[in-house]
C-alpha cells in the first residue's frame, strides 16, 4: 500500500496546487509509485483486487483525472457550475476504479455501465454545440445495446462455473460449441474499444465533448474495451485458436481502413478520433494472436495511447481556444505564433506514429511480434498499417504548424504556464516508463 499512498500524495500535491516546489515533490512520489510497481504485487481486497494488469490502469485513470482537473481551469471561474463539474470527474474516477480492480463478473459490468453516465453528462453538459445531444444519445444507443448481451453470456459463465468471480479462470476454460457466445460476450467490448464497423459514435462524441471529456474518453474509457477483452478472452481460452484469425483480419483490415479515412478529415478532434480507432485495430489483432507478446503489447499501447491521445487532445483544445476553429485549413502556420507549443505538437505527434523515445514504440513492437508470429502473411498488412500511422500524424503536425496563417485571426499567443505543466505532465510518464521497461511483466 506505500506506493498507492505515495501515488495518492503526489497526485493531490500537483492538482492542488500551483506552487514548483509541490509541483516537483508530486512529480517525486509518482515517479516512486510507477517504479516500485513490481509484477508479483497483488492487493485484495475481498471483492476488489489490484494485479498488474489492474493496477497499470488505476494508476492511469488517476493520472488522467489530475490532467483533466489542471486542463479545466476555464470553467473553475466561469458560470459553468465548477462544483457539478468537480463532482462529475470524481465521480467518473471512483467508478473507473472500482470497474478496473472488480474481480467479480457482475460487479465488473454493473461499474463498466455506470462509467457512462458520467461521460454523457460531460458530453450534454459541457459540449460545445448543440449537435451534443445527438452525440450523447448515440453513444449510449451503441454502447448500451451492446452492452445487453454480455450480461447474459455473464450470467450463463457465472452458472457454468458455479461463481462469478475472475480466479476461476485459473481453474480452467470454457469450451463453446458455436462462435455464437463468444461473439456476443465480446461485442460490448468491441464497441467500448471501439473496432471498425462499431466506431460510429467515437467521432461524434469526441467532436462535441470538451477537452475534458476528450481525455477521458481517449485515455481511460477506450481502455475498458482492451480490458475487458484482457479478461473475458480467458475464458475462451480453448475456442480462440478457431477464432483468432477472424480477430487479427478485423484488426488490421479495420484499422487500415481508419488509416486511410484519417487522411480525409479537415477537424483536429475528428482526425485524433479516428486515429485512435486506428491503433486500437491494432490491439485488437495483436490480442487475437493471443501470445505473450500481443498480451503485454496491449497493455504497454493502453498506457502508451491514452496519454498520447489524451496530450494530443488537450493541445486541439488550446488551438480551438485560440482561434475560435477545429478546421485543420485555418489553423495553419502556428510554428510561426505558438513555436513553444509547436514543440509539444511535434513531440505528441511522434508518439502518435510510434517513434523512438516514448512508450508508444514498446507498444507496437510487441503487437506486431504478435501478429507477425501468428501469420507471415500478415507483413504486407502490418507494413501499410505502420505507413499509414507515420502518413496521418505527419498529417497532422505539418497541417497545423507549416504553411501560411489564415489571416483572419487576429488573436493568438503563445502557451501559458498551466499549458505547458498539463503537457510535460503527459509526456514525462512516457519516457519514466520506456527507461523502466521491465515496469508490468508477465
């Protein structure tokens, strides 16, 4: 329990305050609680546990939440409802938690369904257009219809395995005789993920949420999907190996085709959006492959995506309010205004794609052992897909800061403090946890 005190410190020293010397003593004790993370640590708690797969993304939901707390310095003094605003991101963090360390299967998807109340509320609350209701709505129509059968396949495993808790997979796996329960025990995890064909409403939930709400969506809500796939695919241990290459065919073929749909879009959150789908297929594929690589690959892109999406988010978010727009065409030239925020462009950018210095690299590397070792003919595919995610992060780092700037802004500057602290804070769990690689083992 010393490293999730010395966490909780340091997490409320940065929210709390604005002073350096708590800003770098916080930074000391969350650097402390990530390094001694040992692989064998469990924490019990009768029906909640915390395993590494567990904690990794506690430690992730807390971390983001501190984010969202110093990105949301305008509506803490302006008529926004600051206190309803504060309430609807603890509330979000504490069932967060308790869906990420539930070892119970019935407890597990009553918080995993309760975590989308909060974000609705975010989304219809504090959207920026009318077009949010919209929005809300069709993110729970998706989520909660898909949500629908996983309950019973929930309750016919609780049956088959006289319990509901998620140490009984250690005792064996279920053998289905039809794909049918496997599909439909997955595919509230396949929309929450979301893969292609079920991330319809990403883009328009991220397109009308604020920059809040993108941040958590794209840092810890899209991780519920992974998880929950973490866990449930235990118990088709036996049956994945003849259902594994429709999984890793998904992945790929969906995320390529987000590949190429990035590369069409003209808003900043609606090309982050989609670009998340995009890296998401490929968690998808090097899960299906269902190897030791593809396994911890998934957790270490978790972490490594939802910090780096949530960064790039943040800064759509300074350039909207800039200049009043989220349209790529008159956002150009801000290397020439903002260069000191062009600098965390280019570096959120390079971990979008995958680059050498941040934990997003570890990440894709493992994932593509996986896929590549489950089938050679998967190269040609995972080629392209590595082509098209270097394509749309060039994309968007040379659309928004080369080129001309639209000359009807008549407004802009450079970072503030607070900017800067929300975005060093993003970055620097990145490279603390490539130089700490042996962080998570399995």
């Amino acid at each position: 329990m010393l490293k999730f005190f010395a966490f909780m410190c340091g997490m409320l020293l940065i929210s709390l305050s604005m002073d350096y010397i708590f800003i770098s003593l916080g930074l000391v004790l969350l650097t402390l609680s990530w390094v001694v993370l040992e692989g064998s640590s469990v924490m019990t708690l009768s029906l909640y546990s915390l395993d590494q797969l567990s904690w990794a993304l506690v430690l992730l939901t807390f971390w983001i939440t501190m984010l969202m707390v110093l990105a949301s310095n305008s509506y803490y003094f302006s008529l926004f409802y600051p206190s309803r605003f504060s309430g609807v991101l603890m509330s979000m963090m504490i069932l967060l938690v308790l869906t990420f360390s539930s070892m119970d299967l019935i407890y597990f998807y009553l918080f995993f369904e309760a975590s989308l109340i909060p974000i609705y509320l975010l989304i219809v609350g504090w959207g920026y257009q009318p077009e949010r209701l919209q929005a809300g709505i069709y993110m729970l129509l998706y989520t909660i219809l898909a949500s629908l059968p996983l309950l019973i396949s929930l309750f016919y495993m609780s049956s088959s395995l006289e319990g509901s808790s998620f140490w009984l997979l250690s005792m064996g796996s279920l053998n289905f005789d039809m794909p049918f329960w496997f599909l439909i025990s997955v595919l509230a995890f396949f929309v929450k993920l979301p893969v292609f064909y079920f991330h319809l409403w990403l883009p328009k939930a991220h397109v009308e949420a604020p920059v809040s709400g993108s941040m958590m969506l794209a840092g810890v809500l899209l991780k519920l999907g992974c998880y929950g796939l973490m866990r449930i695919m235990m118990y088709f241990n036996v049956y994945l190996t003849f259902i594994s290459s429709f999984i890793v065919s998904l992945g790929l073929i969906g995320g390529l085709s987000v590949g190429f749909i990035c590369m069409r879009q003209v808003d900043l959150k609606s090309l982050i959006a989609y670009s998340s789908v995009s890296h998401m297929g490929l968690v998808l594929a090097g899960l299906g492959a269902w190897s030791l690589w593809g396994y911890s690959g998934s957790l270490y892109m978790c972490i490594a995506h939802g910090l780096c999406s949530s960064g790039l988010f943040y800064l759509s978010g300074v350039t909207y309010e800039r200049s009043g727009t989220r349209m790529i065409s008159m956002n150009k030239g801000l290397l020439n205004i903002m260069p000191s925020m062009s600098f965390w462009w280019f570096l959120m950018c390079i971990g979008n794609l995958g680059a050498p210095i941040s934990l997003n690299l570890l990440g894709e590397l493992g994932l593509i052992g996986s896929v590549v070792g489950f089938s050679n003919y998967s190269s040609l595919f995972i080629m392209m897909f590595s082509f098209m995610g270097a394509c749309y992060s060039l994309y968007l780092f040379s659309g928004t800061q080369h080129g001309g700037f639209y000359s009807g802004i008549h407004s802009m500057f450079d970072g503030l403090t607070r900017e800067h602290l929300v975005l060093l804070l993003h970055f620097y769990p990145l490279i603390i946890l490539m130089l700490e690689i042996d962080l998570i083992s399995f």
